[in-house]
C-alpha cells in the first residue's frame, strides 16, 4: 500500500497539462520531419537540453544558442527537435498511461526500464512509427503482432534507450505517409490508451524470448488513420 501511495504522490509532480502540450507539439509540424543521421550517443549528449523546455519557442531559443562548429547547423536542428517532439510526446502518452485505473508510475523517475505497471506487470513504453524496414505491411503487422514485436526488439537502438525488458509499444501510422504527426494528437492517443488499459489482459501479452536466458513481454497498441 505504501508503495501505491508513493507513486500517486510522484504522478502528482510535473503533471502536464495536456492540452497546452500538444498545441505546443504541432507547432513542430512546420518544419521538416528529418534527421538526417541515425541516433547516436554524441549527438544526443549535445542536445540533452530538450529535457528541460516543453515550450516549442523556448527550445527554438536554445538550438539556436547551442555551439555546434563541428556539426552541420541545419542537421542539429532537425536532429534536436526531433528529439524534443518524441520526448514531450512520450511524456504525454506516459502520463495518460498513469492516470487509468490499474497502472501505477515506476517509484524511481529515472529508470529507464520502468515507466509504470498495468495489474503489477512492469513495462517500458516506446511509442514507434511503423518501420518501413519490416519486410511485411501494415494488414500482416496488426494480423501477427508477435513477428512485428519480435522485429522491433531485434532492431532497436543500440544507444542508451537499447533494453530487453517489458516493453508495450505505441504504433503509429498514418496514410498519408506523415505518421509522425500521430504522436502530437494526444487527444486522439487518449482514447487508444483507455480503450486498451480498461481491457488489458496479461494472458494475452506476447512473449519474447530474445536469448535462451530470458523471456519478456510485450503488446502491440495501433494508432492508425
């Protein structure tokens, strides 16, 4: 009980307000969607100030203060902002998470194997726009989730974000081919994350077994226009 208590206490500090944050988020959409290089510990060193600024203006404000000599300034951009939409995008969709019955934040705000538990199963949430790597399509994908998920695992990140834990992960695409824009539409995402939680079901978790040592689970949820 005192372990609940602790972490509706911790849920309460830094809430966002919701609304605001995803005004703020599209304003990210009147500029290119590109990163022009794959994530990479260096760069990501460099821009770790996107932490700190959930304003689209503010952050604008400290790219354009940041000493970038040995990198390309147009890249940064790009690479920075990026980094800031999906972060503060994330930080949305984990406090829609926190706030649905059953789940319950992670106790330390910084563990980065943890963001909550549905039912007392710890999870990671990676919120990923559909890979178009995958060697399959979008109707296979949602048919067999255990091969996308399978696939996802084998292919993540290998920077500071790569793990073989729990993981629920957010999918989204859009028609359009500007699937991005899904994960400012917290609004839209709000109803997804209910709809899932209020039906969560652990027997139907997918489980992946990643070396011979180890088994973890994990789910699909589809945010698709």
């Amino acid at each position: 009980m005192a372990g609940v208590a602790y972490a509706f206490l911790r849920s309460l500090v830094g809430r966002l307000n919701l609304v605001q944050l995803e005004g703020e988020l599209k304003k990210r959409w009147l500029y290119p969607d590109t990163w022009f290089r794959k994530q990479n510990d260096v760069w990501d060193r460099r821009s770790d100030f996107i932490y700190d600024f959930w304003q689209f203006e503010s952050v604008l404000e400290r790219i354009s203060r940041t000493e970038t000599s040995e990198f390309d300034k147009q890249a940064f951009l790009n690479y920075a902002l990026n980094r800031w939409y999906n972060y503060w995008s994330a930080r949305a969709v984990e406090q829609i998470f926190c706030e649905q019955p059953g789940v319950v934040p992670a106790k330390n705000a910084k563990d980065r194997l943890v963001d909550f538990s549905i039912n007392g199963i710890n999870f990671d949430l990676k919120t990923s726009v559909f890979p178009k790597a995958f060697d399959q399509d979008l109707a296979f994908a949602k048919a067999n989730p255990a091969q996308l998920i399978n696939w996802l695992y084998t292919h993540q990140s290998t920077g500071r974000r790569f793990h073989l834990e729990n993981r629920l992960f957010l999918i989204v695409h859009q028609a359009d081919g500007r699937h991005y824009r899904l994960k400012a539409e917290i609004s839209w995402l709000q109803g997804l994350i209910a709809d899932y939680v209020s039906t969560f079901d652990a027997s139907k978790l997918i489980a992946v077994s990643i070396t011979h040592s180890k088994t973890v689970f994990s789910d699909s949820i589809w945010a698709v226009r």
